[in-house]
C-alpha cells in the first residue's frame, strides 16, 4: 500500500506539474537524447511516421576537409534508436566525395525520402549538386528509387546547386527548393525519381528574386497544388526576406505579391525564411535579422494574395529578441494555429535549444515556456547547440532536433520533446487516468 502511494503521488505530481513547454521526461528519462554515430554529425530535418517513430536526417563528417556522408537515425517514441532500423537505429548512404542531407519527408508507404547536396570532382573543379535518396522502412537504401536509390539534379551552370526543404505530393510527387548559385531552385520528380516534364522547363524551375545572393530555404504546397518557396534575397551587405509562390506548373503566380515575389525588409540585413501554412491559408514565413545590435528571430503573416496581414503582430510581423543572440531555423504550426519556431539562442557563453511558441495573432504564448515568456531554452549538454528540425506528434508533443559540440568529443544528434497541452487544472475535474490504474 505504501509503495502504491508512492508511485502514485510521484507520478500523479509529474503529470499535474507538467506545463506546455516542459520537457518530456518519458522521452529518455529526462526529454533529451544525444546520440554519438562515431564522428561530427547534425540532425538538420526532423519527421514522426504514423507509429510514432522518430526519423532524422542529416550527415556524419567522414574526414578533416568538410566531406560528409547522408545519416538517417530512427528512433522509437521512447527516445531509444530502433534496432530494427539500418545498423542499429542508423542508415548511411553517400555519392561521390561527400553528400548530405537537409530535409526529409515521407511518402504514403512509408517510404523515407532525403535531399540535400552532393558534391563530385570534374575536370579539376568541386561540382555540388542536388542529391534525393530514398530509404525502405528498414532503413535499406530503395534501388527501385532514381539510381540505386540516388537521383541527382544539377543547376544550368553545372558548378552549384543545393536543396534546403522538401514537400510531397499526394500522389507522391517530390518537390525541393534550394539554390542554384544566386537564383532561387525549385525541383519536381516523379514518385520514382524522374525529373517531371510538367514542371517548368523539364522539371526544374530557376527564379532570380532580384539580388546576388538569393537563396530558397523552405517549401509548403497549397492545396490548390500551388508551390510556396521561401528565402532570402538581395545583397552581401542588405538581403530581405523573399516569398514566392509557384503555379502547378512551375510559372509564377502573378495573383501574388509583385508577380509572384513578396520582399519584406525587416532589419539591415535578414536571413532564412522558412515556411508553413496555416489551415485558412495564410503564409508564415520566419528567420532571423540584425537591428544593428544583435540577431532577433523575425515572424511574418502573409495573406492568400502576399500582403502582410495587418491582424498579426506589428503589421504582419513580429520580432522576439532572445538574450544574445536568436535564430529560428524551422517552423510548424499546431492544430489549434499556434506558431512554433525552433533554433538556437546564445547567452554569451553558450548556445542552447531554442523553442518559442506565439497565439495566432503573433504573441508570445504566455502558457507556453518560462515565466509566460512563450520561450524555452534547452542546454543539452554542449557548449555549442542548434536545432534545425521540428515535428509535432499526433499527441501534440513538440520533437526538435539538430546537433550538439560539446569541444571535446564527436558532434552529436540531439532530440528533445517537450509537452505541447496546457497544464492540468490544481482542483477540480476527473483525476487521471492513470490514478485509477494505482490504486
């Protein structure tokens, strides 16, 4: 009876404590796993399959001179690597000198899609290409996908090009945007990796949004099959944040922004942009700004048309300063609309998790983090941490992941899971379910 009592008061305290924005501590005992795959490695783009498993995908550095090698790790909802996943919960896969990925997604089997760049040595010269694999549930590489389960894209010029996020159809098209040297790059291929002819000039489409540094770091498809890339444009020394949005076959939507392109000048200079859709179809597209002093995290709401929504934050956008430094790296929206944007944040001697939750409306979400502030900082351990990947489960809990430098030993992945609800009431209401299962 009194160990009943015990388990009961212990755990019915964790769970009545338990806030939005709190760690998870049935994720690995404590909502944070570092995983070592023998070199430096990041987790760069995170997803959840159907049964609630955890994929990454990112790169291991294979040697001194920056060459790296694709690294997928799955793990089980418990934050333990899924054995029966590639080696142990971890899946490689390499073309030419070096490849890595930068995003992931799913196809409707199941079907583990990453891209991101590979680079080759022709005639004397780098060459860095757009590279898709695709993976089995079991972590094999899929042969029946591209070459042997490779597809590589290169630009007009042939010397640079890059894919930075991933969105896949329902008939399981695949579509990236990156970069191609200082043009915005947006790919389609088939479900089987064939470049689609449908789609711009056989398959592929470049947009140069005005500057020398354009560069396209997120996608999200519309349901009217409508293509949103987002990214930064402009110069060395003044770069905005650029949206465009893609007809279904690759031509610019004039019915949006200045002929498909919206510029939004937020600080002297503005960095990233990613993407997501909310469920009226408006557009929020976030990244990072210097104001002059420091680096504050920018968020903005755009209409259907490209217009900034004058209902959110300060005409459309808001700026969350945190503490030395700030930057937002992925975006995902929860069901209810609330905004969550995932990073790193520096205290002036190391840098940590970042995770900030904002209302609809663009403010800082007082139930959600420390002392109301929407925000919540997660040192992992390291002295330099950044997430790049966010998911939300099916049971709202909040998944980011990205890498941890701890000076001394190999990169490591980092995973962290926080509990998205709200906290349960101190009186009243039924007791958990879990009270009963106790006594």
């Amino acid at each position: 009876m009194w160990l009943r009592s015990c388990i009961y008061t212990l755990v019915f305290h964790s769970i009545l404590m338990a806030g939005a924005g709190d760690l998870d501590i049935t994720f690995n005992g404590n909502g944070k796993v570092a995983t070592d795959i023998g070199g430096m490695a990041q987790a760069r783009s995170v997803v959840i399959q159907e049964d609630g498993k955890i994929v990454t995908a990112g790169f291991v550095l294979t040697n001194t001179s920056g060459d790296s090698n694709i690294s997928i790790l799955r793990y089980d909802s418990n934050g333990s690597l899924d054995s029966s996943f590639g080696n142990a919960g971890t899946a490689m896969g390499t073309m030419g000198i070096s490849s890595e990925a930068r995003c992931v997604a799913l196809q409707s089997d199941g079907k583990i899609i990453a891209a991101g760049q590979n680079k080759i040595l022709r005639d004397g010269a780098y060459i860095y290409r757009i590279v898709l694999v695709r993976f089995d549930q079991n972590g094999t590489i899929d042969t029946t996908f591209g070459d042997n389960g490779f597809v590589v894209t290169e630009s007009e010029t042939g010397t640079q090009a890059a894919a930075n996020s991933i969105a896949v159809y329902d008939d399981d098209k695949i579509a990236v945007a990156g970069t191609t040297v200082d043009d915005f790059m947006v790919v389609r291929y088939t479900s089987s990796g064939l470049l689609d002819t449908s789609f711009g000039e056989n398959g592929i489409v470049t947009t140069n949004v005005g500057g020398s540094v354009d560069m396209a770091y997120g996608i999200v498809l519309q349901k009217d099959g409508k293509l949103v890339v987002s990214g930064e444009g402009g110069t060395c020394n003044s770069r905005d944040f650029i949206v465009v949005r893609y007809m279904d076959d690759g031509s610019l939507d004039t019915s949006f922004g200045a002929n498909g392109i919206v510029t939004t000048d937020v600080g002297s200079q503005d960095f990233g942009g990613v993407v997501s859709l909310q469920k009226d179809g408006k557009i929020d597209v976030a990244g990072r700004s210097w104001d002059g002093n420091i680096y504050t995290i920018s968020l903005m709401q755009y209409n259907a048309d490209g217009t900034l929504d004058s209902t959110f934050g300060a005409g459309g956008i808001v700026i969350t300063k945190l503490r030395e430094y700030a930057e937002a790296n992925a975006i995902a929206i929860q069901s209810d609309g609330k905004i969550l944007l995932t990073g790193g944040s520096d205290d002036g001697s190391n840098t940590d998790f970042a995770l900030v939750r904002y209302d609809k409306n663009g403010i800082p979400d007082k139930t959600f983090g420390e002392n109301g502030t929407g925000i919540v900082y997660t040192d992992m351990g390291g002295v330099t941490e950044f997430a790049y990947g966010i998911a939300i489960q099916s049971d709202g809990k909040i998944v980011i992941a990205g890498f941890i430098d701890n000076m001394a030993t190999d990169w490591e992945v980092g995973l962290a899971r926080y509990d998205g609800s709200k906290p349960l009431p101190s009186s009243g209401g039924s007791m958990p379910a879990i009270y009963y299962l106790l006594q």
